[in-house]
C-alpha cells in the first residue's frame, strides 16, 4: 500500500485508507496528529499498524466497520 502525505491529518489518511480499501472506517474525534512525509511503503495493514503506533491508536475491524480510537479510549 503505497501513500503520500503532505501534511495531512491522521484521521483523514484514516479514512482514505477505509475509502481505498473500500472499508468503512469510523474514527475517533480523540484522534489528533499530522502525517509527513516518511510513512513506509507495505500492506494497508502495514500502513494502519505504523500510524496505530507512532500516535498510540488502537484498532478493531468488526466485519463491517474498520474502528480507530486512542489507547486510553480503549
């Protein structure tokens, strides 16, 4: 899954990986950060789990909806 950012928010990029994958994705209002550049080129599962751990996010794929919340959410 190869992304570019330019100053993008994490949510957004959030939900243009759901919109790519053709997943709906339901993210957080706590979700806060920016992307640059740098983000490593792999599988959009890659992709979610880099940005989960760079800004302390967690993840739950229902079957249906793709959920993306903070650690102290959860």
């Amino acid at each position: 899954y190869k992304y570019i950012t330019v100053d993008q928010s994490v949510a957004d990029a959030l939900v243009e990986l759901g919109r790519n994958m053709r997943v709906p994705m339901r993210v957080s209002k706590l979700v806060k950060g920016r992307l640059s550049a740098g983000m490593p080129v792999g599988t959009a599962r890659e992709f979610l789990q880099e940005i989960c751990n760079r800004y302390g996010l967690v993840w739950h794929f229902d079957g249906i909806v793709m959920n993306v919340a903070t650690e102290a959410e959860v």
